[in-house]
C-alpha cells in the first residue's frame, strides 16, 4: 500500500479482524444457507475472504460467485452513473437462493441497487448486503445489512480499499481527492 498520501484507516490485521466479526454476524442472523457474491472488483476478494471465515463457522463450504459491474475508473473518476452490469459468473442457481452481495465501499449505492435488481429479476430468494466501509451518505435509498468499518469522512474524500490481487497488500486508507488528481 502506497503509504505517502492519505490516512491510513485500517492496516490488514484491522482488515482481518473487522471480517472474522462480520462473518459471526452474517453467520448468527443469516445461518448457513447463504450464497456469496462479490462485486468485482474489490467486492470480490473481499467476498472470498468473508467466504472462507462462513464456511469455518458453518462447517460447510459455502458458495461463491461475482458480479461485474463497472462505474469507476481505477483512478475513481465516474465513467457511468449508473453502473452497468457487464458479467456475471454465478456457479450456481439464483432462482430461490438467500444471497449475501459483498463490495468495498458503499457510497452513492448505486452499484448495490444495479447488483440488487439484477439478481431479483433472476429470482433470488433473499438479498442482503455487506460493506467493509460505509461512507453513510447515499444518493439512492440503499444501506448495507452488514458493515465492517461506518466512516464519516466528508467531502472531497476518497475511501481507497487495497486488496489484492489489485495491490499487495490489503489496507483502507482516507486519500484528498486532490493528492489522486496529483498522483495520477
């Protein structure tokens, strides 16, 4: 992780911490039965990490599989406000499932509502959404049933997620959006 600009918020021992706490309340309010997946691109990681942690607690492997929505470019610039679905890679039936839809940050949460009514027009049982931050201020009416790390970081901020195989090493950080535009 690029450690000259920007707030470090969680290096990736907090990481590994805030998702072993997720994962025991995913696991206590949403049991076993659940299917996992990840938004790409830091969403996805993040899912599998979460995935590994529920399969432990329910003894049971626990299924995973990834949306591909695209809306940023990787230097956060909006490319599309309205994120469009380009992929999915589901190894498994939609139709009936209790689904747990993991991304990295929530913000304007219009990723999750792409990701929510895609998978409701293919049938889903149940959707539930998972957050490892929560910026708190949505342009559309979507919040995360489970959140890792709720931050309060105002405007002309950015929350950067590191995860690998994006970066090496897994951290969040809270970067000015005029340090990206000087880097980039």
């Amino acid at each position: 992780m690029d450690e000259t600009h920007g707030f470090l918020i969680a290096d990736a021992g907090r990481i590994a911490s805030v998702l072993d706490r997720l994962a025991r309340r995913v696991h206590a309010t949403l049991g076993s039965e659940l299917r996992l997946i990840g938004i790409q691109r830091r969403g996805d990681p993040l899912a599998r990490r979460l995935a590994e942690r529920l399969s432990v607690l329910a003894g049971t492997e626990t299924e995973m599989g990834t949306l591909k929505l695209k809306r940023y470019a990787d230097d956060l610039t909006v490319l599309n406000e309205d994120p469009q679905l380009s992929e999915a890679e589901l190894p498994f039936p939609v139709d009936g499932a209790d689904l747990l839809v993991v991304d990295d940050v929530l913000y304007s949460g219009r990723t999750f509502l792409k990701a929510v009514g895609h998978l409701e027009a293919a049938g889903a049982g149940s959707i539930h959404l998972c957050a490892l931050c929560s910026r708190g201020e949505n342009d559309v009416p979507m919040r995360a049933d489970f959140v890792g790390l709720q931050l309060d970081v105002g405007e002309g901020n950015v929350v950067e997620v590191h995860a690998p195989p994006y970066e090496e090493a897994w951290g969040v950080r809270l970067v000015h959006r005029e340090d990206l535009a000087e880097e980039g």
